[in-house]
C-alpha cells in the first residue's frame, strides 16, 4: 500500500490529492484540499512571482504539510504550471520552497501539462473524438483527439487572471474591452493551424472556470449536487446564454450569482472568454465537464507505474 500525494501549483490556486493505490494497481481516495492563492498575481510585463503571492503560497503549502507529514509510505509528485514556467525569478521562488517547505517542485512544460490532462479525462471518460480545453489563471491547454489518441495538443498563454487583468474584467464590463479580449484570443487561435481539424467536434471542459460554469447551470436547474459535474453536459445555446447573463453584471452581482465562487467572481470573465470562443470558433454544439484532469493524470500514470512493477517482481 502506497499513499500517493499530487500537489499541483496553479496559477490561481494550489490543490492537492491524496490517493492509497493497492497492490493490484486500484486505489481510494484520501483526501483533496484547495487554496485561493492567486500566484500569478500582478506579474507584470516582466513576469515577476510578487511576494503577497508567494507568502501565499507557502502559506498553503504549509497547510498541506501538515496533512501529508502523518502519512504513512508516502510518495509525492509536485508540479507547477504556467505561473512559475513563465516566472523570470523561478529558480529563487522553487529554492524557498524547498528550504522553507520541503517540497521539491517540477515545472512541466506546457506541453506535459496538456498530455496529462489527456490521460486524466481519456481514463474516466469516453472521448474518441473532440476537443479538450483546460483553462487556468495564466494558460489553457488544447488537445485535439482522433480516434481515441492525442493528434495535437498545445498550451496558449491566456488564462481567467492574465485576460481579467490585461482587458480590466474584473468589475463592470466594458464593451470595448470585452471586445479587445475576443480579438486577442482569436488571433491566438488563429495561429494553431491544426485547431480547425476539430471543427464541429464536442469540447471537453477542464479547470475552475469551466468547471463553474456547469455549477451555474446544475444551481438554475436545481440539481441537489451542484459539484457533481464529472460527464455534465450543456449545448451551446445554454452556454452563450450564461456567459450573457454573467458579463451583464458587475463584481458585486457576479458575487450573488448561484454557483460562482466569490474567490472567482473577478476573474470569471476572463476565465470563460476561451471556451466561449473555442465553442463558436469549431462550431460545437455541445460541451462536456470533466473533474479528471492534470492531477488525475499524473495519479493514473502512477497506477500504470506500479503495475508494471509488480509484474516486474513477480
């Protein structure tokens, strides 16, 4: 028996999962937990980690620490995304981690980070064609499937904190500036020449704003369970309908609508203007939800891992 932490450092938040993975290669959940910690904060043209949110960060890690040091066989698996891979003072910013915390983090590129999303949805989920999109604060990943493998997969630097921040979307809505925020990112997909080979195809939606999203529609539609969203799906028409009703609104009426975290209600916007235009721009009808992204990734190729293993000793 192996108690198996993942710790995933975001650009908006810090998560970790614990799972005990069994001999024969099943495995139970432990624990999650989740911090607000906003690392890619103010960055700046010179992609700087400021100190409010790096003191955050520790602060968090810290908290988790105290959950994962009573563990029994522990093994970790720790990775930062967008936010530290762009950061220009990341050697000093991963050096305190591990001084202060303990925590050796791995920066994956881009690239890692999209193919893991790949096996956490391809494992819980049937996609045999469409097209994944996982939006975090600083980055979104893109993957194109065929025929049940990657064909193509990228990650593009906007994310619901850098948009919110650089178009000004996180109070009143402005149309100019919403304006300015679609063409940006429609030049951005624009570039990925491969991206209309997933014309018409159904999009898989990973990350927090995509995520509350559904949480909107399953609030509205009074479902009991509003986080049971793993393979919740919603057709284009009821997406456009909510990003309308949420841009009407500023931060404070944002904050009062069921299902948005007041945590995002500032970076929401900017957070869904991806998917939206992902969704028009292949003319999907229709989006699905998934829960399994990076983080159960990287647990399910842990899994294949110690089956190998035990084959290897027996």
């Amino acid at each position: 028996m192996e108690n198996f932490a993942v710790i995933d450092l975001g650009s908006n938040s810090v998560r970790m999962t614990v799972s005990r993975i069994n001999e024969d290669g099943t495995y139970d959940n432990v624990t999650q937990m989740k911090e607000y910690v906003r690392l890619s904060e103010n960055m700046g043209p010179e992609k700087i980690l400021q100190p409010d949110a790096i003191e955050r960060t520790l602060t968090a890690l810290r908290s988790f620490k105290e959950v994962y040091s009573k563990l029994e066989n522990l093994k970790m698996k720790a990775v930062a995304t967008a936010a530290v891979r762009q950061a220009t003072n990341q050697k000093e910013f991963l050096k305190k981690v591990k001084s202060e915390i303990g925590i050796k983090l791995e920066v994956i590129s881009g690239a890692q980070e999209a193919y893991y999303d790949y096996v956490g949805v391809s494992e819980t989920l049937p996609a045999t064609n469409g097209v994944i999109i996982d939006t975090g604060g600083a980055s979104a990943e893109i993957i194109l499937i065929q025929n049940g493998k990657v064909a193509n997969l990228i990650s593009i630097p906007i994310g619901s904190v850098t948009l919110s921040s650089k178009f000004n979307l996180g109070d009143k809505i402005l149309p100019e500036q919403l304006f300015k925020a679609v063409i940006f990112v429609n030049e951005i997909f624009q570039s990925v020449w491969w991206l209309k080979n997933g014309l018409n195809l159904p999009i898989i939606g990973l990350g927090g704003s995509n995520r509350t999203l559904a949480k909107i529609n399953r609030r509205r539609n009074n479902f009991l369970d509003i986080d049971d969203i793993h393979g919740y799906q919603l057709s284009d028409t009821q997406v456009n309908d909510t990003f309308e009703d949420i841009v009407s609104h500023d931060l404070d009426g944002r904050k009062q609508v069921p299902g948005i975290s007041k945590d995002r209600a500032d970076i929401i916007v900017g957070g869904l203007i991806p998917v939206i235009f992902l969704m028009n721009y292949l003319d999907s009808d229709r989006i699905t939800f998934s829960t399994s992204g990076l983080r159960e990734g990287i647990l399910f190729e842990r899994l294949h891992d110690v089956l190998k293993e035990n084959v290897a000793t027996k």
